[in-house]
C-alpha cells in the first residue's frame, strides 16, 4: 500500500494511512484510489477535493461506488464551518447527480464506511 498510495498527513498513523491499510485488506473492495487535490468539485464557498474512490463487489455491499471524504473525527462541532459546507455541497451535487448505486459521505474509519453501503 505505502508504494502507491500516499495520503495526506505525515503521521505514520495517520487517518488517511489507517484507512487505505483497512481498504487494501478488505474482501469486498475491487479497487480503491486516493484522488488528487486536482480533483475539485466546484461549490459555493470553494473548490473541494474528496478523498477517495472506492468500487465494491457487486454482491457484497448495496452501493458499489462510494466517494469518501476521511476525517479523524465525525463530530461536526470539530469540522471548520467552511469545511463543513463543502462537505454538505458535495453531499446535495453527489445525491443529485448519481444513481443509487453510486454514493458520496464523510467517514472516520472503514467500519463506518461499510455501515453506510450496506444500508
């Protein structure tokens, strides 16, 4: 995993590396991608860049693609109020423009990912 995939954060431990690690071990993940910052998507208070891309066995999880934003925290008191807007921007453009197949959410661990696409 650390050869090709480079998360954000220096930490050996970092949100970002925990989280490829746990993706990288997964049975029910075909392919994942850590997305560049060049990938923007464009809201009112600024460009925001995901984190990752995620395809699923058709037949392990309801969604098979998900975008995913990773945060060390869930709780929304300790997300910045412009970083907080661009994630519910992002949420509004993904369920607008996607199928049910093809989800978009903030999450803290792959735990809580699988909560959401098996839901």
């Amino acid at each position: 995993m650390q050869d090709y995939v480079f998360p954000d954060g220096g930490a050996e431990r970092s949100v970002e590396r925990r989280f490829a690690e746990e993706l990288d071990a997964a049975d029910e993940v075909v392919v994942y991608a850590k997305l560049p910052r060049s990938f923007q998507i464009p809201t009112p208070v600024g460009g925001y860049a995901p984190d990752w891309a995620i395809a699923f066995k058709r037949d392990a999880v309801k969604h098979v693609f998900f975008i995913a934003e990773t945060k060390g925290s869930m709780e929304s008191i300790q997300l910045r109020g412009v970083e907080q807007a661009k994630i519910a921007c992002a949420r509004k453009l993904f369920d607008e423009m996607s199928d049910a197949d093809v989800r978009y959410d903030a999450v803290d661990s792959y735990e809580k990912l699988l909560e959401l696409v098996r839901s």
